[in-house]
C-alpha cells in the first residue's frame, strides 16, 4: 500500500482517546465543554470501527447520544450532532450483530434529519448518509424490500449534491453500491447492474486520485461480481471479484479491520469459479474464507452469519469435486449456525 495509506486508521486511535480524556476532565468542572466531549466520543467510535474493533465502539456513540439528546433538550442547535451520533450508533450495533436495536436509532436519525433538511440544505448530505445506514439497517433484519425507498432517495440526493460539488461522489458511489445490493436483494436483479457498475466506474476514479478510497473500490466489485453472476454473465462475473480479492488481501495486510471484506470476497470468487466450471479452483478460496471467517467470529458473533455461508459454499466446493465425506462436516456446521441465527433474527 502507499506510505501515505497505510496505518493512517490505527495512528488516529491515541489522538482520539486522548482528546476524549481531555474533554472528560473539561466538562466535569464546565458544563459548557459537553458538546465538545460529544463530539470526542463520536470520533473516537468512528476511528475504532475503522480498525475493526465494534465492540469498543459502541460505549463511546452510546455516551455521544446521551449527551447530545439532554443538549438538544435544552438548545435544538445540538440536533444535528444527536442525527449524526443515532446514524453511528445504528452502524455501531449493526457491526456487532445487534441489527434489530440498529433500527431505532438510524430511524430516529431519518427523522431529525429529515426536518433539519427541510429548513436548511446544508443539511442534506446528512440525511443523504442517514437513509443510506437506514437502508442497510432494513436488509440486515431482512425487510429487504423496506430498504429500497431509503436508498434510491439517497441515490437521488447524493447525484444532486454531487452535481455541484465533487466531494459528494463517494457517498453517491456508496449509495449506488447499496442500491445495487438492495435491488438484488427482491430479485431485481437487471435492475442491479447499472448502478453497480456506476459505482465501481465512481471508485475506481476516486481511488486513482487517493488510496483511501481504495476499500470503496473492493467492495463495489465484489457487489458488481454479484450482479453480473445474478443475471447469468458468470464470466464477466470472475474479473471485478479477483480485483476485489486482490485489494482486500493488500488492505487486510495493513489493517485487520479488512479481513471481513476479504472474506466475503473470497466466498464468492469460489462461488464464481463454480459457475464457470472451475470446480477445483473454487476450493482454495473457499477454504481461506471459512479459516478467516472463524476466526472473526470468534471474536465478535456479527460474523456468524458469514462463517455459515462460507461453510456452506465449502461443502458444495468439495462435492463438486467428488469430495463428499469431507463435504458433510462444513454442511451440518452451516445448518447448525443458520438455526441458531434464525432463532435470534428470522432474516
């Protein structure tokens, strides 16, 4: 990776922590630095999802919006600071497999924003971002066809922001992406391709310029792999995915935080070998993936929806090559994992 790329998110943590320390110590003789220690508390969440670690994330956005919500009681100038700390709580929980308490604060969020935007659209984007989450929010309980409205308004507002400024394009790529996602989701799977593939044309200009963007890159092509092999173009389907794993494999050896997304890549370039007939090529990857998906899950239980479809695309990889015993154990290990999930979440 470029010098200028890598550690960049694990270099933010102390500065973080620190200015929460010091905004802690601040408030407590002087009320008037609570907003400050909000902001604190938000930012340091942020840049711990940004090295992977969820859990730590969630006390400090809990804290923010506790915060936020007693400022906003008092001064309704705080509201957009409690719309954009409810947005990463819902990212919080969502990344610790808590999706159904993600609902209600990327709902809230909608909302506030919603009314902000109405009497300001400097406040725009902020909705843009807040629909998007609440979108993903929907698929992740499995109201799949919930999710769709969100992200096409989203879709329409980055365009419109982006028109006028640039710096909107990630977050119109990203929306596309989700978009792409949402309308696989119902079967809309035509529907997918176009703007899947406006958002890996997005990504791949973004990240010419700044390889910051580059894990917006990978993940725009593993989504455009699905597309194309959803509407049966499996050839076309290979390329974007090897990107995809390529990338994630560059990212991941600079910062955990990418071994999921190395991860999902890799279960489906076994996937895409599969359906071109590359029956042997498929098992590596689909091997890696369970390995890494195990290990993620051991340490946080949002995974384990992950590790059950990379044990179940092994144990169709080793039957297609004639490998039937050693397809049974991955199976009943996926079937195992799928009831337990099913009984906490029917998505």
């Amino acid at each position: 990776m470029p010098e200028q790329y890598r550690g960049h998110r694990q270099d933010a943590i102390a500065p973080a922590e620190e200015a929460v320390r010091l905004r802690r110590a601040q408030a407590r003789d002087n009320p008037a630095y609570l907003p400050g220690l909000a902001a604190a508390l938000t930012d340091l969440g942020g840049c711990y999802r940004g090295v992977g670690r969820h859990q730590d994330a969630i006390a400090p956005v809990e804290e923010a919006v506790q915060l936020y919500r007693a400022l906003a009681g008092d001064n309704p100038a705080y509201l957009p600071g409690l719309a954009a700390a409810l947005t990463d709580l819902g990212v919080c929980y969502g990344g610790v497999g808590r999706r159904q308490d993600a609902i209600a604060p990327a709902e809230e969020a909608v909302r506030l924003r919603r009314a902000q935007a109405g009497d300001n659209p400097a406040y725009l984007p902020g909705l843009a971002a807040a629909l998007t989450n609440f979108g993903v929010c929907c698929r992740g309980v499995g109201r799949r066809q919930d999710a769709i409205a969100p992200v096409e308004e989203a879709v329409r507002l980055y365009r419109a922001l982006a028109g006028d400024n640039p710096a909107y394009l990630p977050g119109l790529a990203a929306a596309l992406t989700d978009l792409g996602v949402c309308y696989g989701g119902v079967g809309r799977r035509q529907d997918a391709i176009a703007p899947a593939e406006e958002a890996v044309r997005l990504r791949r200009a973004q990240a010419g310029d700044n390889p910051a963007y580059l894990p917006g890159l990978a993940g725009a092509l593993t989504d455009l792999g699905v597309c194309y092999g959803g509407v049966g173009r499996r050839q076309d389907a290979i390329a974007p995915v090897e990107e995809a794993v390529r990338l994630y494999r560059a990212l991941a050896g600079d910062n955990p935080a990418y071994l999921p997304g190395l991860a999902a890549a890799l279960t489906d370039l076994g996937g895409r070998y599969r359906g071109v007939g590359r029956h042997q090529d498929a098992i590596a990857p689909a091997e890696e993936a369970v390995r890494l998906r195990r290990a993620l899950a051991d340490d946080n239980p949002a995974y384990l929806p992950g590790l059950a479809m990379a044990l179940s695309n092994l144990g169709i990889c080793y039957g297609e090559v004639g490998r039937y015993q050693d397809a049974i154990a991955p199976a009943e290990e996926a079937a195992q994992l799928r009831r337990a999930l099913a009984d906490d979440n029917p998505a």
